[in-house]
C-alpha cells in the first residue's frame, strides 16, 4: 500500500483511544469538501449515527485546521432540537472523526428535487423550525453564514435539523461586522458580496431565498450566470409569482429579501408574521410529503382549528357540513385535489420523457467498463424512499397486487380502477378510471367497494404470507390521514422482467434474477439492487464520466427500450400488458 493510500484509508472499526469505543462504519451517505460521512454504529451500544470523517493529508495548510477547528467548537456547544445533534469527536494518524446526529431523510434539497414547489401549509411547517433553530443560534451570538436547503437536514420524524457549521462564526460582541466572502450563490446576502460588513441578518437574507424555493420551486435570483445571479442579488431583483404564493407569503419573503440588513426583521419578530396564522400549521407531516404533495382533503373540514388539534380519523363527511364558509372551504380545495389529479398523466408523460433522455445519454457515453464501482461513485442521497417491495400477478383473474416499503399495499384492477391501503391499515384511497381519487377508511367505505376491499386483503395475506421484502426492511414513520404515497400507475410483463411505474415517475424494473433497478428522472439517478439486497444508488451524470459495470449497463439499454415502449402512442395506458417479446 502506498503512502498516498495509506493516509486516506478509513479504518474499519473506528477507535478512539480517549473513550476507548469502538465504532464499526456502515453505509457511504456521501461527501463534500474535505468530508465522507458513513454511518457508524457504536460496537457496545449499538447507537447508531452520522460519522463525519476528514482525512488530514487534506488539511495541509494552517487555514484548514484552523477552520475545522473552530466549527467542531461551534457545534459542540449547541443543544437544540431543531440543530444536528453533535455528539463528538476525535482523531488517529490519519483522520478527524466527528460523530453527529443521524437524519435518515437527508437534506431538504433532496425534498426540492422531487417535489419543487411544496404547499402553503408544508412551507410554514419547515420555516417554523427553521426559524427556531436559528433563533437558538442567533441568541447565542452564531451567524451560520451557510444556510440552504442542503444544509437543513430531515430525520425520520420529518423535523429538521440545521447542520454544516464550516462557515459558521461567533460574534465576540454587540456591533461586531465581519467582512468574510462566504457563504452559497443562490442563498448569499448582498452585503457579503459588497464586503461592506455582514451580521445576523445575512441569515435572515438566506431564510428568505429558502422560503421562496421552497414555495415557487426555484431559488429567487437563480440564474445560468454566477456573474448575473450576483447583479441580481446586489439590485435585489426577484419576481414573485402572484399565482402561487399568497400575499402573506409574499410580504414576509419580501421583508427578508430587503437590500438594506438594517430593515430586515428580527427572528423574533418573523415568527409572528402573519404568514404563521394566515392558514393551516401541521404539527407533523408524513414521510410520503418528501415525494409526493399531501392529501388536501383532509383540511377540507378544519379552517377554524390548527392540524394539531385535529382528530383526522374522525373527520365530520360533507353531508355533515352545513357551515357556508365549511362547504366554500371544501369546494375549494376538492378543486385543488382535482388540478393535481388531473396534471398525473402530463406529469407521468414528462418523466418518462426526461427519463428516456437522460438514458440515450447515458448509453451515448458507452459507459460499459469491466471495472469495480466505489462507495464514492454511489449518491446515497439520490435513492429512492419508496419502491415496490413485493408483487403478485392475478391478472388473469382479478389483478396485479404490490406492496410498498413503506408496508402500504395496492391493487390495480384489471378494470383500471385501483385501490391502496396506507401502511397504518386504516385510511384507504381509491383511484377510478378517469384518475380521481377517493378518501375512506377500512371501516368505513361504500358498499361497491366490498369485493375490491376483500381482494386487497387477499392479495396481501398472499405476499405476507409467501414472498420475501425486496430490498429489505427500512425504518419508516407510520403513515397517517396526511399521507398520499405514489401508487401503480402502469406495469407490464416481459420474458425477463416486470415493469413498474409509480405516480411519482420513478420506474422499477424487476428482473427474474431477483436484481432491480429503480430509475428516477427527478433525482437523475438509478438505484441497482443486488440479489444480497443491498442498494447502490449513481446519478447519471457519474456513469457518462466514469462507466459502469457491465450488468448495470445491460439494464439501463433494457430500460432505454421499455421507456421508448412506454412513451409511445400505440403503447395501451388503460390496461396492462401481460406479455411481449
């Protein structure tokens, strides 16, 4: 082994001699910087979390150390809920070690990719807690200086959780202005890009380009231009869409992105913005919201009471409303539900479109390498949360059954209709042929649904009782009345595979060899499932640059080819196809 080698190897276990425990490392999660993260599981405890590691042969010159000394003294003194958790840190001959909080649910860029513009009552939901925990760091004289979607990181609870403290500072006292160049393009103050002198409010400036990316889809001043993004934020030049953010919205977005720091407001003062109490304030959100958009319906009732006070499973039915504002209220967003119903299909088509571009690209490259791909060749953040975990083909009698690894189980009829069951096993949701969709619960669903109710039921005693997960199991939170997970949109039968497409465009295709592949245009990445069952998930962009392995190759051709089947216009979207050369 080389010297160069030698110092950039990660030991497996990982020791630290001054508490003498022993940390045995587990999945690549990823890396940035100077950093590879992997979680690590203490060897005694069993306690699981995120190791940071920076190789030190990377921090040659005195600025490095300097800098990561000072975030692991930043964050090592912070205790909030709404901060990544920092537990320690230590060192060997070759690496620094920092052990933090785990958040399974990766950053809230993740969340943007497969969502874009998120709704009203999700977005107060995360700028809550973002506020709050910047409120925490602002109370103890931190400026982050980086916050961004990418830093703001999700756990399995959904909540989030501020982390990244490498350009972070403390302010030693009152007035104190620093003039440091820091910070992300589409999130950087323009008194950073002014070097007049930076405070707390280069902070408030950040929240507030998240804010409206997470309400429009885009970043405010985004452009394909760093050299016109920066004019733009100098001249404070952003349009708001009037169409999809409201006017509370609007005006507080609008008080953050002010040109002058001094006229931005106060953490303090936004978490009483109207915004807050303007509409709905979700306690919790399920974790179906990280790709698809929540069911609406379930506020339809509830104008006069926040979600936390909401018995969701016992929501009053519309015959039971006789408020006029109610039944206004109800209309309204039943409209809502029915503009996202009916954009599926152009949806669907767009994806699979994306989908059939990003592979010619891919198989252009002629990525076909005899080569071993690397845990840093894999973009763990790109894989999906949710895939067909187990199938069963009655469509010769009644039709194609699936579960999900959420433990949510579906059935698509052989009449078009479908009918899925949320992994809590009470909410229900049914899909007619024309797309519309349904709300009920298993206790509580119209008589014509009994024999589809009892095949559904059917078919998953089947898959529990004779088929295996694929994939295995993963730690999920329990869905609720909030939750609106992908469902089967389309799949078909081939001499060697199945073909699966969910509502959120990522396709699955199952091989007879019991290896998978799961393609997501959103993420721009393939996640290959081997027949150990474990997860590999490379972004297109890193096979066209480095190849792949032969059998994964042969598959995205594969896949090529039933997306160009699939996009077609001969290709029948009502009914299955159960067989083909």
């Amino acid at each position: 082994m080389s010297k160069e080698e030698k110092e950039t190897i990660i030991p497996d276990p990982i020791y630290d001699s001054k508490t003498g425990k022993t940390y045995i490392k587990g999945r690549f999660f990823g890396k940035g910087g100077f950093a590879k993260c992997y979680e690590i599981r203490d060897s005694q405890t069993h306690d699981v979390f995120a190791g940071k590691i920076v190789p030190k042969s990377l921090m040659t010159k005195s600025t490095q150390r300097e800098k990561m000394t000072q975030e692991i003294a930043i964050h090592r003194s912070l205790d909030h809920k709404n901060v990544v958790g920092f537990y320690g840190f230590f060192d060997d001959n070759y690496n620094v070690y920092i052990i933090l909080e785990l958040c399974r649910k990766r950053s809230m860029m993740e969340l943007h990719k497969r969502r874009k513009a998120l709704t009203q009552y999700e977005t107060r939901y995360y700028m809550k807690q973002i506020l709050n925990g910047v409120e925490y760091l602002h109370d103890h004289r931190i400026i982050h200086r980086d916050l961004k979607l990418g830093n703001l990181f999700l756990n399995d609870d959904i909540q989030v959780k501020i982390g990244d403290f490498g350009l972070a500072t403390k302010l030693e006292h009152e007035g104190e202005r620093k003039k440091t160049l820091c910070g992300t393009p589409n999130y950087i103050a323009p008194e950073i890009l002014t070097k007049v002198g930076h405070s707390y409010e280069v902070d408030i400036w950040s929240i507030g380009c998240i804010m409206y990316t997470l309400l429009v889809g885009k970043p405010p001043f985004e452009t394909s231009s760093l050299k016109e993004t920066y004019t733009r934020i100098k001249l404070c030049n952003y349009e708001v869409p009037s169409h999809m953010v409201n006017t509370p919205a609007m005006n507080m977005i609008s008080n953050m992105l002010q040109g002058n720091p001094s006229k931005r407001p106060p953490i303090k003062k936004l978490l009483k913005d109207p915004f807050f109490t303007s509409g709905f304030m979700p306690s919790s959100l399920p974790v179906s919201c990280l790709t698809m958009a929540p069911r609406l319906d379930m506020l339809k009732t509830h104008n006069r009471k926040p979600l936390s006070e909401m018995d969701l499973n016992n929501s009053p039915k519309i015959e039971d409303v006789t408020d006029k504002n109610q039944l206004s209220l109800r209309k309204t967003i039943k409209q809502n539900d029915q503009n996202v119903i009916h954009k599926t299909d152009q949806y669907i088509d767009n994806s699979l479109r994306t989908l059939k571009k990003q592979l010619a690209s891919v198989l252009k490259s002629k990525p076909e390498k005899e080569m071993s791909c690397s845990d840093e060749m894999t973009d763990p953040d790109a894989q999906p949360f949710v895939w067909v975990s187990k199938w069963v083909d009655y469509s010769d009698k009644y039709g194609f059954g699936y579960q999900l690894s959420d433990d949510g189980v579906g059935v698509m009829y052989n009449d078009g209709t479908r009918l899925i069951m949320l992994s809590n096993t009470f909410n229900i949701q049914y899909v007619d042929r024309n797309g519309e969709e349904f709300y009920y619960s298993t206790k509580d669903y119209p008589r014509p649904l009994e024999k589809k109710m009892k095949l559904l039921n059917f078919f998953l005693r089947y898959m529990n009782d004779h088929l295996m997960k694929a994939g295995g199991s993963v730690a999920i939170k329990q869905s609720d009345s909030l939750s609106r997970p992908p469902y089967l949109h389309q799949w078909f039968r081939t001499q060697t595979a199945v073909v699966m497409l969910l509502t959120n465009g990522s396709l699955q295709i199952n091989f007879q060899d019991h290896t998978k592949i799961i393609l997501c245009p959103l993420m721009a990445a393939v996640t290959y499932i081997d027949q150990a069952k474990n997860f590999r998930t490379y972004r297109f962009k890193t096979i066209e640059s480095y190849g792949c392995w032969p059998v994964l190759a042969k598959y995205l051709s594969y896949a090529h080819d039933k997306v160009t089947l699939l996009t077609s216009k001969s290709f029948n979207r009502v009914m299955p196809v159960t067989s083909e050369k």
